[in-house]
C-alpha cells in the first residue's frame, strides 16, 4: 500500500467548508484504491495571524516541509477585515507569496473546462461555446511584478510614491516553457503564447526563449497574441485555445476571466508545481459574504484534489473518476446557490448536500 501525507490547509472564509468535502472525497479514494492518506491540518490565512501572530506560523511551514502534497483553501479577508492585520501579514503577502517561494511552484495549472451540457452556467451565448470550452492556463507563478522588489515612501518633492519592480531571467522563463510545450504537446498540439512585447521588455525576453524552447517542440504550433487581444478573445471564441502560457500578472488576470466565461471562479481548480513539491487550490477567494451559510460549491476544491491526485500521486485514472462524478452531480439537475439562481431549472442543493454527491457517484464508478 502507497502511503502519503497531505498539509491540508483549510484556510478563511468558506474555505473550512469546502475543505470538509475535499475531505470525504479523499476518505472516499482510500477504500477504492491501495493508498492511506495521512491527512495534516494546520493553520494558514487570516485565521492563522489572529491564532499565532503570523499568516504562515512555523508550525505550518514544518507540517507543509514534511508533506508529499499540499491541499490549500482559499485565503482572506473582506477589504475592511483586512486592515485588522499589518499589511506585511495580510494572507496574501504573509502567507501565499511565501509558501510559493519556500517550495518554488513556480508553474501553474488553471484548466477553463466547460462541457456542453453545463453550458447553462456560462454567460456566454451557446453558439460560443460550441460543443464545450476546454483550455488550460499556464502560469508562471514566482517571478515577475509580484515578486520584485517593493518599495513605498516619500520623494524629495513631498509626494508619496511606489516602486515595484518587474523582473526575470532566462532561466524561469525557460522552465515555465518547457511545462507548456509538454502540456500543449500531449494535448491539441497548439500553444498560444501570451505577452506584451509592443510595450515591455520583459516580454520581448519572454519571446526570445519562447522560440529557443520551440525548436524542441516541432510539432506544437505556436501563436503569438498580445494579452489585450487574447482578453478578448477568451469572450469571443475561447474554443480557438488549447494551451495558453504566460507571464505572472497576466496569468492572475486572464484566469480569473476564465473563471468569468465559466460563469464562475467556483468552477476552477489549480495546480501549483514546483521542483519537489506542489500545492492545490482553488482559483476563487474566501468569500467571506457567505461563510458559514452552506451554500458555497466544493467543485473547484474537489477539482483541486484530482489535479494532485494525477500530478503528485500518479493516479490519472481514478482523477478522471473525481471529475466525471462531479460533472454527474451537475448532469443530474444539482446546483449550488453560489452558482445559480432560483428560476435556472435546476435543484439547489447545500455545500455539504454536493459533496455527498459526489462521493455517492464516486462510490458507484468501476474501481481502477
């Protein structure tokens, strides 16, 4: 029997709650394969400053080094709640930014999938969707405008100013390349490659090893798009992408649109990759409007599970099994009422209701 411990860092907001259910998939996955998980809950987020006095306590970051995998909820606070914490020690720059640099997940998996027959979620028209939407983002995820030096102050004329540097080297472009041409290549063999070299040097740089790592990939077709162009592209026909690579800040926001043709950051999970280790997480924020009411979807938690399930446990097969009960649950008529409204046709159910779902048709698929 293969044995793995998991950090399982529930985080803010609804996070607990869809956690929970991430849970009882794992449990679920247990009895239908030769595997234990060893589950490791620590604080992480908000709720670890207002514990310990720290967003990512050592405590944690000794639970997440012992780890073989990391599953992580959604982090933060309202804006207001935020200002109760120290900017540094906000859940974004005291927790996230530091547990991607302390494991250098330096590439990130955001898969936009919308089947046809879910297509009512999407507020986009039927027409564009076509017979479904299925892309990925690749996003590089330790560089860039948000790791760069950061700087606030006064300037010698009185007036308050901010400096933040954008930067990278050759090196992290050209790995966060290589996972997207060996992502594009076992997929539709097609890459659009994202950037803004008319206006930033650093694209221009990101373009130059963009070409040198695709003299190595003959057979995946690159295309060049500028992300203005490609934003609005994602609205008009995002069935033209397969694979999308791209810089840090361009990744953050182009996902998150992806969520938005989805219908919903509810419905993506992501995959954090680095050289020994990875983190899983939902796309989404805490929602912290509806903590604690049971209404919030688990899907892009559960997702979050197989994606660490086929990268970080060599279980491909019993992945897709997670993702066909979930699209099951959503086939059969079920909703959640943070994804739909009354009147849409279908049945809302409660965040724990799904994830019993879930697990019933998990129950029911051939064991792998």
């Amino acid at each position: 029997m293969k044995n793995y411990k998991i950090a399982i860092l529930a985080g803010d907001g609804i996070g607990p709650e869809i956690t929970a259910e991430a849970v009882k998939v794992l449990k679920v996955i247990e009895e239908r394969n030769d595997v234990s998980f060893e589950l490791l809950p620590a604080a992480f987020g908000a709720c670890a400053y207002f514990e310990s006095g720290s967003a990512f306590p050592h405590q944690t970051k000794a639970i997440c080094d012992e780890a073989d995998a990391i599953l992580k909820g959604p982090i933060g606070l309202s804006h207001e709640d935020s200002k109760r914490i120290p900017i540094d020690e906000q859940p974004e720059r005291g927790a996230l930014l530091p547990l991607r640099r302390r494991y250098n997940t330096y590439a990130n998996f955001r898969p936009v999938s919308l089947p046809k027959s879910l297509g009512h979620f999407s507020p986009l028209k039927a027409e564009v969707i076509g017979e479904g939407i299925d892309l990925v983002i690749v996003r590089e995820l330790v560089g860039g405008l948000y790791f760069g030096e950061k700087e606030m102050g006064v300037n010698d004329a009185g007036l308050r100013y901010v400096r933040e540097t954008l930067e990278y080297d050759e090196s992290q472009i050209r790995q966060i390349m290589q996972q997207a041409f060996k992502l594009a290549s076992k997929r539709r063999k097609l890459l659009h490659n994202i950037h803004k070299s008319n206006v930033l040097k650093s694209s221009v740089l990101w373009n130059e090893v963009m070409e040198e790592v695709a003299k190595d990939y003959p057979d995946v077709q690159v295309v060049n798009m500028l992300v203005d162009a490609a934003a609005t592209a994602l609205c008009l026909k995002p069935t033209q992408f397969d694979v999308m690579v791209m810089e840090n800040m361009f990744g953050d926001i182009l996902s998150d649109q992806g969520g938005g043709i989805l219908g919903s950051l509810g419905l993506m999970p992501s995959a954090c990759i680095g050289p020994d280790k990875a983190y899983y997480e939902p796309s989404h924020g805490s929602a912290p409007d509806i903590a604690g009411k049971n209404i919030a979807n688990p899907y892009s938690m559960i997702g979050s599970v197989a994606m660490m399930l086929e990268n970080s446990f060599d279980m491909e097969a019993e992945a897709k099994n997670v993702w066909a009960a979930m699209q099951g649950v959503f086939a059969d008529g079920y909703s959640t009422a943070d994804l739909s409204k009354p009147g849409s046709g279908v049945t809302m159910i409660s965040t724990v209701e799904f994830g019993d779902k879930v697990v019933e048709k998990l129950r029911q698929m051939p064991k792998v």
